[in-house]
C-alpha cells in the first residue's frame, strides 16, 4: 500500500487488495502481563488435570486467590487451544449382550 500514487487513491488499493479500510492502519496488541500470568497458571495446572473445563479450571483460579472470571478463562483456553478430556455420552449405543435368546418362531408351536 502506497499512500503517495497520484492515480490510486487508498481507497481504490483497499478495494484492489479486497482490504477494508480501517484494517489499513490497525496494529494488533498482544496479551496483556496479567493475562500472560493467568495463561501461565493454566498452562501448569492443565498438565495435571487434562479433564478441566473453563468452569473447573475458573474455579481452581479463584481458590488460588486469582480474580479470573469463567468467560476470561474460556477465551484464553482458546487462545492457547486447550480442549478438556472429556467422557462421550453413550446414549445412542445399541445393547451389546443378548437380552433375548430365544426368537419368535422358537416361542410358537
């Protein structure tokens, strides 16, 4: 992007480059010290217990004395990609033994 082309407006570059505008002059900030501490905590107690959700791993913050509310820890658990270990619901799974042994032409004379 050159802001000094006499015959491309910046405007004419952004819709060139398929770039809004306002995402010309945007600078990306980082994580903050104290969320990188927090990322930190996590990091260490997600190695010990795999099986914490954002609700467990919030919880354990604040017994440790963090202010680190639920939705804080969800969104930097994404950020770092941490997904929890968790047990599938076997709600769908047919009944694997034999409940009846006999059929129905054995039954009937």
């Amino acid at each position: 992007m050159k802001a000094d082309l006499p015959d491309l407006s910046v405007r004419r570059q952004c819709s060139l480059l398929s770039l809004a505008r306002s995402s010309l002059h945007y600078q990306p900030r980082g994580e903050s010290a104290e969320n990188l501490a927090f990322m930190e905590i996590i990091d260490r107690q997600f190695l010990e217990t795999p099986w914490y959700g954002s609700r467990q791993m919030a919880r354990h913050m604040q017994r440790e004395g963090h202010r680190c509310g639920r939705h804080r820890v969800r969104r930097l658990m994404r950020l770092m990609r941490l997904v929890p270990i968790f047990q599938e619901p076997k709600t769908s799974k047919k009944y694997s033994g034999t409940r009846f042994t006999r059929t129905f032409s054995e039954t009937w004379p």
